[in-house]
C-alpha cells in the first residue's frame, strides 16, 4: 500500500514537470562555473533545488487538495445516507403491503381517511393496521426530511401530502413519491463538478 502510495505522488508530482524548470538552472550555472566565467556559491544551488521542490510539491498538493474538496462537496452527509436508507425500507416495506393486500383499501390510498378505524374501535383488520404502523413510521421519516433537507424538501409531493396540502394519492404514486425523495437525497452527487 505505501509503495502504491509513493507511486500515485510521484505520478502526481511529475504531472507538474513544468514546474521543475528551475532545475535546469542547475547545469547551466555548473558549466559557467566550470569555464571559469564566474563563481556560484554553494548556497545558490540549493536554494534553486529547494524553491523548485516547493514549487512542484506545493502544486502537487493543491492539485489534490482541491481534488479532495470537490469530493467531499459531493458526498452525501451522514444524515442524508441514513435518510436515504430508510427511504429505501419505507419503498420496500410499502411495496410488501402491496404484494400481500393487493385489494386493501388501506394500501391502494394509504394516506386516504375511508379506511381507518374509529377511535375506539379494537377489531382491525391487519391490512388496516400494517397500514397505519408504515405510516407512523414514514412520519417519523419525512419529518427527519424536512429538517435534514431543509428548503430542498418543500417541492416533495409526499411531504405536501402528509401535511394535508394534497388530496390523497395512489399505492403507485407513493411508490412514485417515495423515489422522489431518494432522487432529491442524491441531486448533489448527481450534478457535474464545477
């Protein structure tokens, strides 16, 4: 691994070979010396080797600084993978309420109001409940959107929906809905680098 290391800063470093010209000072000086033309004190070729190698190793550096930066402007933080996981459950628990009560009322409008029991009522049916369990969670989930996301998340149909702002939607537009939400989550990672 650290030879693997010193190999991508070598390559990184001759990227920037054009800033070593300083060098070639080097053997110029040396054959005017040489000819006895004039004197160079030791002190000035190593302060033309150490300004070239600051040079070269400064540009490498901020070559992968930025290269770093941009990345990290590009990750999602650990909020939003958490938010993006659970996106993902609340799509996959919803899809198996479909699977096993394809005919439910509670599951082909989850967040209609026809299908829930009265307040009081202790004979629910299981679709009727598992229904209602998801939704106590996807609330849970969609107010952990609102604060991580923020104004990013104002636009999210679903969010409008369980604030009472829509009418009610189908099993497949909130499958529809909840990908949204996973599409917002991974916008920045999606937009080119500037």
């Amino acid at each position: 691994m650290v030879g693997e290391e010193h190999r991508r800063f070598l390559s990184a470093a001759l990227r920037n070979w054009r800033y070593a010209v300083g060098i070639g000072a080097l053997p110029v000086l040396l054959f005017a010396q040489r000819l006895g033309r004039f004197h160079v004190p030791h002190w000035a070729y190593w302060t033309i080797l150490c300004l070239t190698l600051y040079g070269v190793f400064f540009r490498t550096w901020r070559d992968e600084h930025k290269r770093a930066q941009t990345l990290q402007e590009r990750t999602l933080t650990v909020a939003e993978r958490d938010l993006l996981a659970k996106a993902q459950t609340a799509y996959a628990s919803f899809m198996k309420l479909m699977w096993r009560w394809p005919n439910s009322p509670a599951v082909s409008n989850p967040f209609g109001k026809n299908w829930r029991p009265l307040v009081g009522e202790t004979n629910i049916a299981a679709d009727s409940e598992a229904v209602m369990n998801w939704r106590d969670e996807l609330d849970q989930f969609l107010n952990a959107v609102r604060y991580t996301m923020g104004d990013r998340a104002k636009g999210l149909r679903l969010l409008r929906l369980a604030d009472g702002e829509e009418s009610p939607m189908s099993a497949l537009d909130c499958l529809a809905s909840l990908l949204d939400v996973q599409e917002e989550l991974v916008k920045p990672l999606l937009k080119p680098p500037s």
